[in-house]
C-alpha cells in the first residue's frame, strides 16, 4: 500500500511511521484530509484575504501531517512571502490528493 520514500508527492511512509503502521489510522487520517482539502480548495480559490493566511497556515500543517512535504514547504514560501498566488499551492495540493486517493483504492 505505501509508496517507496521520495517517490510521489505524499510520503506515506512517514504517514505509517507517524502512525506506527496502524493502516485503519492511516486511512482514517488521509480521509480526513480528503474531506478538509475541498474547503481549503474553495476557500483558496476565492482568495479572501486574511481568510487565505488562515487557510494556507492550516494546510501547511496539514500537509506535514500526512507527509504531504511539497505542499507543505510552498504553504511555508506563500507565508514568508517568497511566492504570491495561491496558484502553485492548489496545483500541489491537486497532486497529493489524487495520489491520496489511489492510495485509498489499493
């Protein structure tokens, strides 16, 4: 079920480490993640300001949390300013939930 390190954009062998290999916790959080990531989605995508701050700040750790590294590190560069636009976030996030969701299939 899970991807080999450093292939992809989720990591989910940090995902089963952070989990100690609990696959129903696993899935359980990766689900989660699918059910936040369309309001993150609309709300990115409607670009509302000190909402999207929030938003963005929340998908970070969100990220991290599901070893989704990528993600997290362009939530981390729109924070610090170092890119404008939530464009390259939504693609990424496109990206890790697509593989998420294979994932899930398996």
């Amino acid at each position: 079920m899970s991807s080999p390190m450093g292939a992809g954009r989720v990591d989910f062998g940090f995902l089963e480490r952070l989990t100690a290999g609990d696959v129903g916790l696993m899935r359980d959080v990766l689900e989660i993640f699918l059910q936040e990531s369309e309001g993150w989605r609309t709300r990115l995508g409607a670009d509302q300001g000190n909402e999207t701050g929030e938003t963005i700040h929340t998908l970070k750790a969100s990220g991290r949390a599901v070893g989704a590294h990528a993600l997290a590190e362009l939530c981390e560069d729109w924070e610090l300013g170092e890119i404008e636009g939530t464009e390259a976030i939504l693609t990424e996030l496109a990206q890790a939930e697509v593989e998420i969701r294979t994932w899930l299939a398996d």
